[in-house]
C-alpha cells in the first residue's frame, strides 16, 4: 500500500466519516428515526465542511490514488461504501476490523446492551443505562471509524450493537429481540 501525505489521509479519512454518516442517516430514515436522523446529517454536514476545508488547502500536494484505496478499503463496514466499490474479497483488506460485520451474530451482544442501545437511540423496547455506560455509548454514537475500531476493542458487543442498529435495515428489530430475551429469563427464572 502506497503512504499517504497528512492532507491526503484527512481527505480519505472525511470521506469515509461521510460515507459513514450517510449511511446510518438513510438507516435511521428507513427506520423512521427522524431524531436520530438529523443528528447525523448535522455530522454528515460537519464532515463535507472538514472535507471541503482540506480540499481548498494548497500548502500540501494530494494526490487522487493513495486516497481512493483508502477510501475504498476503510469504507467496507457501511451499506454505502459496499454498495459503490463492491464487497471485499477475502485477503484484499489488510486488517480484519474489531468493528466486525453488523450482522456478525458471533458478536456478544447481551440483552442488557441490546436494551441500553435501543433506549440510547430512541426505540423501544430499551430502558436506560448507568452513566458510564449511557457516556459510553454517546461517544460510540459520536466516533468516527478510527475511534469506533478503538472502542471496539473493549467494548465489541456495544459498538456491533450500534453498527447493527445503523447499518441493517433490521438492526433495531434484531436489538429488540435480544432485549426481550432478558424479560423472558426473567419470567423463567
């Protein structure tokens, strides 16, 4: 893989927050989730303005192939980024993800996480978590794709949680079905 210069990595890295933005905003608008909707194009519209500023800068050269193979790369986890280069084949990216595939099912999403996602987005079917937990997910709903792999080394069943709930058309059917697994050991117990 070709190096970057620091412009070029900002570039690609906008790009990808973009295509990642606009991803869980038209998930939210299938889900209608206006809420949760509007806050991501409030991101979406703060990246094209990151974006645009690094476009516009001239103290650095950048040139296009180094940041198409990273946009193309980094932006496999979203609907979006498969939908205009195509799935990945097997061995063509580097790094495996920690963020995993949304739909990975061998992921530890536990009914309590479930409910705390559901309620932090706005669905029903939630109940509230504890504030480390509630600050937690605020930053996981806020992180860009660097920062999201980062928390997903110590919390992978909250970030597939939320990567299930933006990025599937039925992630927040699946969360709820999860969450009423713990009212159900309940019942049983």
């Amino acid at each position: 893989m070709a190096e970057i210069n620091p412009r070029e990595a900002r570039i690609a890295e906008e790009t990808v927050s973009a295509i990642d933005f606009t991803s869980r905003m038209l998930g939210a608008i299938e889900d209608g989730n206006w809420y949760y909707a509007r806050d991501k194009m409030r991101q979406l519209q703060n990246t094209l303005a990151n974006l645009a500023r690094q476009l516009d800068r001239n103290d650095q050269p950048a040139a296009g192939p180094g940041v198409a193979a990273y946009v193309t790369r980094n932006s496999q986890s979203y609907r979006i980024g498969r939908a205009l280069y195509g799935q990945a084949e097997s061995g063509v990216v580097s790094q495996v993800s920690p963020l995993g595939s949304a739909e990975d099912v061998n992921q530890p999403i536990t009914p309590e996480i479930a409910a705390h996602v559901l309620f932090h987005l706005g669905v029903d079917g939630g109940y509230p978590a504890s504030g480390f937990k509630s600050a937690l997910m605020g930053a996981i709903a806020q992180a860009d794709i660097v920062n999201r792999e980062l928390l997903a080394l110590g919390f992978p069943g909250y970030v597939v949680a939320f990567n299930l709930a933006q990025m599937t058309e039925y992630g927040t059917r699946k969360l709820q079905e999860i969450a009423a697994e713990q009212g159900e050991a309940v019942r049983d117990a």
